[in-house]
C-alpha cells in the first residue's frame, strides 16, 4: 500500500510546485524581488507566489500564468503576486498592486473552485474568463474597464459578510506567500447594477463598462464608455489590444 500512495503523494508535490508564472514578454527594465533580494528579470524568468515585479521608465512586461492566463504591466507599474497555486484542476491566482497600470486578460475556467483576483487599494476585482484594464493613480484611486465577460467587484473598505467569501492560507514558497488572503469561492452571482456613490459593497460590471473608485472608496464614476474615447487611444492601450490579437486571445 505504501509504494502506491508515495508516488501519487509526489505527483500532487510536484503538480502544487509547478504553480507560478512565466515572463513572456518584456521591454526595458523590470525587477524582481523576492524574499530579501532581487533580480533583473529577463525573458522566461519563472515567478512564484510572493514575488513582486516592478517596471521602469518605458518598461512593460508580460507575466503568463500556469493556466494561461496573463497580466502586464505598463511603465512605472508594480504588483505582487500574493497566490499562484494549484489544486487538481483548480486554479487559483490573486496579485495585488498599490501603484501603475495593468491589463488583464484571463482564460476561462472549467473549473469551478477556479479564480482570478486582483487587489488595489480602493477595490478588488474577480473574474472567471475576461479582458479588462486597471488603472491605480497615485492618490490610490482605481479606474477600472471591462472589455469582455464580466468582473466582480468589491470594496475593501466596506465591511463583507456571508458565504460569497473566505480566507485561505497560502503555503510559503511555490504556491503563496505564507499570508492570509480572502478569496472568492464559486457562488451564483447577479447582473450589472446601479451603484451607490456614497456606499456600495459588491457589484457586477459587464462589457465595455467601468468604475471609477475615488479615494475613499467612493464610487466617483459609473457606466459605459466607448473605445473611440480619448482613454482608449492610449498607445499602452492600443498596445494590449494589438497582443491579444497577435497572441489569438
């Protein structure tokens, strides 16, 4: 009996391992740092589950998650990746960023324990399958735009109960950064909805529609916007849109 369970006990070892992310593509200067150093990353360089990935002036990078799905970043842009893990067929990934701008576009899940989350600090987005863009300014404001599928949103500074959410402690080293993190567990969730600029908790946001969250966490800014807008003619923009296409995303 114990020859059988060692090597299904070293496959999930080496499957829970695996879990990171992969540098494919990247322009100028951009650092890694993990623990208490760091590198210049280059192209191909694996991630892992608390690192933290900074860009210089004209810099971008492209980060390629186990799974599939990817995010880059533009110039003078940075983000942690809290979680990378597996387990099974699930997969689960939340990065955090305090400063700078970051495209997303995530693979949809068969999985249904499977996540994508990420963190600012005015809002934190889930998605299971869709192209969006965050914007953190430097007074910590968020912008956030769908471009397909949808994303739901919460606000961390409002106070979430109930069975949509729980915590998860991520392992150090390959999978996680060792720290507690709230994830968003599969659930039926509802249609885009009007929000409430004083207070809000929880919200949909659908296709070619954005929110823009002030400060305080307030909602300054809500509702459809067009791609023919100044916003959408950003190079960065146009950039991402060129990729995604060239990469059949």
């Amino acid at each position: 009996m114990m020859k059988r369970v060692l090597p299904l006990l070293c496959l999930l070892l080496i499957t829970t391992a695996l879990a990171g992310a992969e540098i494919t593509y990247l322009v100028g200067s951009v650092s890694v740092f993990r623990g208490g150093s760091s590198f210049t990353a280059s192209l191909g360089s694996r991630l892992k589950g608390g690192d933290i990935v900074k860009t210089r002036d004209r810099s971008r990078v492209e980060i390629t998650l186990d799974g599939g799905s990817l995010v880059r970043l533009s110039s003078n842009s940075e983000l942690t990746i809290e979680r990378s893990s597996t387990s099974g067929l699930a997969t689960s990934t939340v990065i955090s960023s305090t400063g700078g701008r970051l495209w997303s576009n995530v693979t949809p899940f068969t999985n249904a324990e499977s996540n994508y989350v990420v963190k600012t600090p005015t809002a934190t987005a889930a998605v299971r399958g869709t192209v969006f863009r965050t914007d953190i300014y430097p007074d910590t404001s968020t912008l956030l735009r769908v471009y397909e599928g949808s994303v739901e949103m919460w606000n961390p500074m409002a106070a979430i109960e109930g069975p949509h959410f729980w915590e998860t402690e991520g392992t150090e080293g390959e999978t996680g950064s060792g720290e507690r993190h709230e994830v968003v567990g599969p659930h039926e969730v509802s249609g885009p909805i009007e929000v409430s600029e004083d207070q809000w908790t929880q919200i949909i946001i659908g296709g070619m529609q954005q929110l823009y969250i002030a400060p305080d966490g307030s909602v300054m800014e809500e509702g459809a916007f067009s791609a023919d807008d100044e916003l959408e003619q950003d190079e960065w923009i146009l950039w991402n849109q060129e990729r995604d296409a060239e990469l059949d995303r």
